[in-house]
C-alpha cells in the first residue's frame, strides 16, 4: 500500500535513435510487475512507477532499454536498431515471434534479398535460398509460374503450400504480388508451426508481409530498370543436307522409295533454320513507385509496372500492380489496419509446345514462304516430306490472349481489452476475373490446311472470404510468460466458369465470337467449398530458457461428408536456450545455443467437391432401337457418372522435427539444422472400378479412397556468416543445404501406372518406368545371342534387316522369364527428386559498391529427355537432332546411337534408360552490382539516395543435361518446354 502512495505517473517520449522520430507500439513496463502501456501515435505514453523501479522499454527490431527511476516525473528513451539477427521478427500463423523465441522450423527471407531478381514471380526470388523450399521454374514463358514443394512431394494430389498475405490466406497463388513491395517471407515447414493452419497447412505455409508505412516525413521511392532478353541454349538441329542423307539412309534401309527432292543432299545446303526464325532478343521493362509517411495515419502505397516481351515472337506479359496499406491508431486502445493489393495482366501466349514442337520437326529443305510468298509447308505425300506446320505462320496469325485481374483487400481492427488482452477482426475478400481468347484463321500452307477460322473464349471469376476473430492474451508474470490466442475462422470460396467456341467467318476482317457462322460447344460450370474453424495456442516460456507451444484447430469442410466433416489437427513443440544457462555464462563458444522439438498433425482438403456423394451427369443420351441412330430415337438421360464415398476422409500428415540454433563469435556465424519425419496418411487415392458399376472408366472419374501413405525424411543446414566487416568493406554470406528422402509406403495394391511415371510401394511418387538398354547389337551373331527382341527373325536364314531385328538395333535387357523381351521387362530406369538441393549467396561492399551473387545447385535428379526421344529416332520424317550423326553405320562404328530406319521395327525409340540423364546443376541463378552515389551528391540535388545497378539472371548453368535447361518440373519430364532466357537488367533506384 505504502509503495501505491509513493508511486507517481511517470511520463515521456520514445524515439528511434538515427532519426528522433517517434515510435508507435513501444512496450513500456515496470519490470517484476502488471503494470504497463504502449506509446502512441506522438511515441508518448504514461506509466505508475515508483523510485527505484525499473523501466523496460521493448520494441521489435529495437534494443531492449532498461531505466530505473530516479526522482524525475519525465524519462524520454532513445531506442538503436537492433542489428542481431537472433532478434529478427518472424511471422507465424495469426501472430509474430522473435526468432529467438521460434520452437517450430521456420525459414525467412528478408525483401531486400528477393529485390534484385528481373521475374515478375516473386517465389522465383527464394528459388534455393531457403532450406526445405524447393522452387522450380516450369518454364521460361513471360509471366511464367513456378512450382514450389516443401520438404518434398507428400501427395499425388495438389501439393502446392498454403500462401498467407498479410495475414489473409489467398486461393490463386502470389503472382500479383510486385517483389519490391515486400517487406519478408517467412515459410513455416514443420507441422508444430503449420497446424494452427489445419486443413490448408498440409503442404506447407509460406506467409508474406508487404511493407508498411513508418510514422514521420513522407517519403517517396522510385526504381525504373530495362534490359534484355536472349535465349540461353538452343537445340542444335540438322541442316538440310544432313538431314536429306540421313532420310536416305533410313528410308534405305527400310527397303522404302527415297525422296527424290534429296537425290543430291550437299545441294541443299544449310537450309532454313527454323529455330532462328521464331526466337529472338526481347526488350523488358519494370518501374515502381512508392510513396509512405504519416502521421495519425502511416501509409505506404506503390505503383508497379511491368513489361517482358517472350524470346519467343509473339508472345509477352504485362503487369500493374497497386498496393496500398494503412494503419490508423484511433484510439490508445483501438487500431484500425487495411491492405489492399490489386492487380491486372496481359498474357500474348502462344502455345510453345505446338510452336516450339513443329520448328524441330520441319524439314530444314523447307523455306518460310513459298514462290507465292504464302507460309511455306510440306507438300505431296507426308512420307517424304512431313506433316508439321509453318510455325513462323502459326506465330504472325494466330493469337491466344489471357487476361487476369485480381484484388486483395482486408480490414483489421484490433482493440486493448487490456494491457495484457486483445481482440482482433479481420475481414477479407480475394476476387479475381479471367478472360481468355484464342483465334486460328483459316489457312492452306502446303499440305497444312485450316478450313474454317476457330475462336475459343472463356471466362471465370472467383471470391474467397475470410472472416477471423482472435483473442490473445499476453503476460508476464516475473520470469514466466503466457501468450494465448483463441479464435475462429471462416472461409467461403465461389468460382463460376463459361466457355464458347465458334468456327466460320464471313470475312476475315472480324474477330469476335458473335460473328462465327457456327457454335461449336457452349460449356459452364461452378465450384464451391467452406470451411468453419476453431483454433487455439498457447505459448509459454519460463527465464528466457525453456519455450513451450501447443496449438489445436478444428476444421470443418464442405467437401467432406457428414461422417467426417470435421478433422482436428494438434501441434506440440518446445525449445532450450541453452545458452541461457547459468553454467554457459561463462563459456567462449557459443554467443546462442539452442535446441528445439517438435510435433504436429495437418490436412490436406484439396481434392473435388461433392465426392462423398454420388454425382449425375445430365448430358448423356440413349437410343431407343435405331440402328441408324435416327435422333427421333435419342432421349437424354441422367446417369451415374462418379461413384461416391460417403467415408472419404481428411488426408493427414504428421510430422516430427528436431533442429538445433548455433551462434558463434557474438552472432557473426549462426548455424541451424533441422531433421525431420514426415508421414502423409490415409492419402486420398483414386481407384479404378468395374464396368459393371455403370460408371465412368476414364481414370480422372474413378472414386476416391483413404489408402495411400507417403514418407518424406530429412535434414536441413543452413549458415550465415559475417566474413569482413570494416568501415568500408563489408562481406557476407549464407548457405544452405537440404537433403530429402521421399518414399510411397501404402497405395492399397497394385501400382498405378500413367505413360511414363509409376507409383509403387517402396519407391519414390512419380518413378521413371521403362525399358533398360543392355547394348546395340554390332552383327548377327549378336542378334541371335541372349533373350530375343519382339521382332527377331526365327532363325538367321529368314532374318530380312528391314523388317527383322538387325544389327544396330538395340538390345533391351530382360528381367523375367521366358526366351522374348515383353513390356513385362520394363523396369525403374529413373528418379526425378534430386537428393539434395543447396544455395550460396554472397553480399560484397566497397565503400559505395555493392556486389551479391547467388549460386543455386540441385544434385541427384533425373530427367526423361522427350525431345531426343522424337528427334534422335531416325525414324519418321521430322528433323532430327545434329547427334544422330554418330549414329550406327556399320559394325562398330557406334555403341550408343543405333540405326537409322524408317517405321523402326525393332522399337529402338521406345521409353527406355536411353533417354533418362542426369538432371543435376549448378546455376549462377543472379548477380547485381550496384553503385551508390556519395551523400554529398546526393544532397546537392536534395535526394536522400541514389542507386545504379546492374542484373544478369541466369548467367551461366553447370550441368550434364544436354537438354535446353535441367529445370524442367517437378516430375523430371522434358518435352517442348518455353526455354529459360538469360536477362540483362541495368536501372535506377530514387530515394526522394
């Protein structure tokens, strides 16, 4: 009571060091008591202490101030930032922690480290720079996507990660995001720091932050940088003399009529090169700029724009983006907070398969125009000649646009119950709208003939709304600490869809749908799915030494069932700061030691609506007794079309983590490593049913079931380092390595077999299978020695070379029994999951130089090369690929190339080990050198900075692939991708 009376209000202002502008949200508390505030808008506030007590000034970022009160009534505190990256703010699910404090494995990436990347993705930033994070890039196409798995492949379902945005989970991925707006990304890999997400944290939750506006002048940034495109690698092909001998050759040894136009190849000459005619060297383009500042409201809003014309003609992306966020402290106890982020695209796509696919298979003996100056093409018959079309006709006359706009808005209040209690709300709304439009005209190029122009249209929209409501309770009870949250959730998402297509023109002046002479299909349809959720965590730690975290969610989904609507998925983790100790105080090793566990449970909702009941198709017909199938007797009917499964379930997985945080040398070397065990249970598998069921036999209808599991293990390292630092030259780096193991452990039966991939208990998901090469045969006693080939002659008497297995041909191996090679003998023959992957990133500084440059490698893939597959055949009329000049001639002439024969009857070209490389490389992924102007410039020009720099992506790659890019997908397969580019950037950044 006696200290009561004697207390006194103690007032004053907190500042930031550097600049002396007010800090808003500063922790003041009178250490070993309840009592507490926060300062506000002017960085003022007001506290009761007494002389003696000790006041503890807190801030993210910031050195913890410690004062003790005197006999004055005004304290005023100046607060330094916090360079200890131990003290780095993470984003976790509906909250932030210190680093220091994490129990879950978390990665993160600051915006600084992601900026200097020419993409328009901004997850091609954080491509090897996070250890778990696989990012892949599925093709060079402006605008392109990646795909992005987290501590490997747990699901033949939708393995994508849950992506959070300022808080608020978005359904279309993060393409509209500008990677200059980005303040961090923070992945949370582990199921200890995923639960809280519950059904949608299965795969992983990567949670960007976009920058916020800071109280103080206003301040304005422009950054404008253009450059160049080229394509990194080309296919070399033959040219036409080469290829005219080598069609000879194989016509010839089919015992074929030769074309007569090849009578004499070296009269051919080169040819056209048709490659050459549809790449080229593109220009591309972005600018950004960004005003922030405020007072009783602090703002940050951006403008971004963006312009990639395609190294491949005709194609290009543009983007705008518009970001905006505020923040406005009503009250000492009421915050109000809004982010909004829009964004529109234009796509001029073509389709690089169909372009890509028929410049390789034209003959080289074919020019671009013909004496008409028409679209030149094959003509007469296609034997000789081929079948493919112009692709520099397709590229000037065809068009295929794709259109994208989407908006990202929320609002957040948050409202001090207490100093030690808050609410939260927050209401959010993702819309996007998609048009696409697609138009071939009517064309005659040779034998290539288009009768009638065909134009396709579609169009869609979706909206997804959250709805969050929290509670956290956050206290300090001398050397204990409490957080706690609770809350619900709720999100409802809508997609409607139409489609129309229509040949026929009047004239060829018009170009809209209305104006087709005849429809073709109509088609439309709607998705929808909810989920209600409840959520809890607690967080506890006790003397800064021992952490512990718990969380529950339950997740109630409308594509579940009523047996199952509901899945529940608990986390337990805890942390020891060992360095904390008592007994370390003392110790000269470590500056932080501390050791980490976890536990935890995730779902996977990502599958059709509406399996858990039978569907009807209401399209189908039925013929009552007409043989001529006379519509007066066709009726149409609604039949069965997906068998249900009213016991579907949540796909579940579990996870169990170990990781261990090191600090060396007061914080200039930190090392984690992480370990992990992951199981996907009761995986959602499709299975195929009998005829008899009277429904669908294509294999995307088969129902589904809860019988698969998947297994990933492994570990993760990552270190940084600060090498040099003096006052003028500064070095840093970080690396990082992770390896990972990814196994099916149950798929209820037989394997599930799709072309080329294979899924067998026991393997990794999505294994090469195929035939294995034993050898080429060099002469017939090689041909009728061993296990025989499908087409071996009986005996070498009736052996005929063009029709028989011959010498040149190959010699598969055989791994069953019996005397003649079958598909039974097919085999793995590769694995697309490379067995590590790593990154190394190095920042230079010299005085007003600066220099980074990041090294990404991935070892242990392999990749099934399609494109040599059809263009090392030697055995239809597509231009082949300059190698199958070391094709077998005679006896031992080669040992890995066979024959040249048209129809190929021995099946040299089927999918074999032939094919399977080594995916592995390493990638001079981005360097950046810049320059900043001296202060002194800089003020005589009333500018607070300026920056001149230079990018190149994708330097150089490192690899044994001999295929334009080892990225070529998750799945490890190669075919007639849009090939990578190597970007030139050079551009200015403006501080105002």
């Amino acid at each position: 009571m006696l200290g009561n009376i004697l207390a006194q209000e103690i007032t004053g202002k907190v500042l930031e060091q550097e600049t002396s502008e007010p800090l808003i949200g500063v922790s003041v508390s009178v250490e070993n008591s309840t009592k507490g505030t926060i300062t506000g808008l002017d960085g003022s506030y007001s506290v009761p202490a007494k002389k003696g007590d000790v006041l503890v000034f807190s801030y993210i970022g910031m050195i913890t101030q410690k004062v003790t009160v005197q006999n004055e009534k005004v304290i005023n505190v100046h607060l330094s930032q916090n360079e200890n990256m131990l003290e780095e703010l993470v984003v976790v699910g509906y909250g932030t922690m210190r680093k220091e404090d994490l129990t879950g494995a978390i990665s993160s990436l600051k915006g600084k480290d992601i900026e200097a990347t020419t993409s328009s993705n901004v997850l091609e930033g954080i491509a090897g720079k996070l250890p778990g994070v696989q990012v892949v890039q599925n093709s060079g196409t402006p605008g392109g996507d990646v795909t992005v798995r987290i501590r490997g492949i747990g699901t033949i379902n939708n393995a994508d990660p849950l992506y959070v945005v300022d808080g608020m989970p978005v359904n279309g991925g993060i393409w509209f995001l500008n990677s200059n707006d980005i303040q961090s990304i923070d992945v949370l890999k582990d199921a200890s720091a995923t639960a809280i997400y519950g059904s949608r944290g299965a795969n992983g939750v990567v949670m960007v932050t976009t920058k916020k506006g800071i109280k103080g002048k206003t301040q304005v940034s422009v950054d404008y940088g253009y450059g160049f495109q080229k394509i990194a690698k080309k296919y070399d092909m033959m040219n036409a003399a080469d290829y005219a001998a080598l069609h000879n050759e194989m016509r010839k040894n089919a015992g074929f009529e030769l074309n007569p136009d090849f009578a004499n190849p070296s009269s051919l000459g080169n040819g056209t090169d048709w490659l050459n005619q549809i790449f080229e060297t593109a220009p591309i383009h972005k600018v950004s700029a960004t005003i922030s500042g405020g007072n009783k409201t602090v703002h940050t809003t951006s403008l971004g724009y963006y312009k990639q014309d395609g190294i491949l003609k005709s194609t290009g992306y543009e983007k705008v983006t518009l970001q905006s966020n505020l923040c406005s402290e009503i009250s000492s106890k009421f915050r109000l907070t809004t982010n909004i982020a829009l964004s529109g695209e234009k796509r001029d796509n073509q389709d690089a398969y169909t372009v890509i696919a028929n410049a390789m298979r034209i003959l080289p003996s074919i020019p671009v125009y013909d004496g008409d100056n028409n679209y030149g093409g094959p003509t007469g018959s296609s034997e000789l000649n081929g079948s493919a079309i112009n692709p520099v006709g397709i590229l000037n006359t065809q068009t295929n646009t794709a259109n994208a706009y989407r908006g990202i808005a929320n609002v957040s209040g948050e409202y001090d119950i207490a100093s030690f209690l808050q609410f939260k709300t927050v209401v959010g709304v993702e819309a996007g709208y998609n048009y696409n439009d697609s138009y071939i005209p009517k064309y005659k190029w040779g034998n290539a003939q288009q009768d009638e122009t065909k134009q396709t249209t579609s169009s869609a929209y979706e909206v997804l709304t959250v709805w969050d409501n929290t509670l956290t309770f956050n206290k300090t009870f001398n050397k204990h600490a409490i957080t706690a949250l609770v809350g619900t959730s709720f999100q409802n998402y809508t997609k409607r869809w139409l489609s129309a297509s229509g040949t026929g023109r009047s004239s060829d002046a018009t170009v809209e749908l209305d104006n087709a002479l005849e429809a073709e299909s109509v088609g439309g349809n709607r998705s929808d799915w909810a989920i209600m959720s409840y959520l809890g965590r607690i967080n506890y730690s006790y003397d800064n030494k021992y952490f512990l975290t718990a969380s529950l969610r339950a997740d109630g989904s409308s594509r579940f069932g009523p047996k199952n609507r509901y899945g529940y998925f608990p986390s337990f983790s805890g942390a020891w700061t060992i360095s904390n100790e008592d007994f370390m105080q003392d110790n000269k090793v470590f500056s932080f030691l501390k050791l980490r566990a976890g536990y935890g449970m995730t779902g996977n909702q990502l599958i059709d609506n509406f399996i858990y009941t039978d569907r009807l198709d209401a399209l189908g017909q039925y013929n009552f007794g007409s043989s001529s199938n006379s519509s007066s007797n066709t009726v149409g009917l609604i039949y069965p079309d997906k068998l249900s499964n009213p016991d579907i379930k949540w796909e579940s997985v579990e996870q169990y983590n170990l990781g261990i945080d090191m600090a060396f040398l007061n914080n200039r070397i930190s090392f984690t490593a992480d370990f992990y065990l992951k199981n996907t249970n009761d995986m959602l598998t499709q299975v195929p049913v009998p005829q008899t069921s009277g429904s669908s036999l294509n294999s995307a209808d088969w129902p589904y079931v809860n019988i698969g599991k998947v297994r990933n293990t492994g570990m993760e390292f990552s270190i940084n380092t600060v090498n040099f630092e003096t006052k003028d030259f500064k070095w840093n780096s970080g690396f990082n390595i992770a390896f990972n193991k990814n196994k099916v452990i149950n798929i209820g039966g037989s394997d599930i077999f799709e072309y080329l991939l294979l899924l067998r208990e026991g393997e990794p998901i999505n294994v090469f299978y195929g035939y294995a090469v034993d050898h080429i045969y060099q002469n017939l006693d090689d041909v009728f020695t061993g296990p025989a080939m499908e087409m071996r002659a009986s005996d070498k008497n009736s052996h005929n070379s063009q029709t028989n297995t011959s010498p040149g041909d190959i010699a598969f191996k055989k791994f069953t029994d019996g005397d003649v090679i079958t598909e039974k003998d097919r085999t793995i023959i590769g694995n697309p999951h490379p067995k590590f992957t790593a990154g190394l990133n190095n920042s230079i500084s010299y005085k007003n130089i600066d220099i980074s440059f990041f090294l990404q490698a991935v070892y242990g893939n392999e990749i099934f090369n399609e494109i040599r597959r059809e263009h090392e055949s030697m055995s239809t009329t597509y231009n082949q690929l300059a190698s199958t000049s070391n094709r077998w001639t005679g006896e031992n002439s080669s040992y890995s190339m066979p024959r040249a024969i048209y129809a190929d009857p021995n099946d040299n070209n089927r999918r074999s080990d032939r094919y399977v490389e080594n995916g592995s490389f390493l990638k001079l992924r981005n360097l950046n050198i810049a320059y900043r102007l001296p202060e002194r410039w800089t003020k005589s020009l009333s500018l607070q900075g300026v920056k001149v720099y230079a990018n190149i992506d994708n330097l150089f790659t490192i690899t044994k692939y001999s295929g334009l890019d080892p990225e070529v997908g998750v799945n490890g397969y190669d075919y007639v991708i849009y090939p990578p580019a190597r970007t030139f950037m050079f551009g200015v950044n403006i501080n105002f």
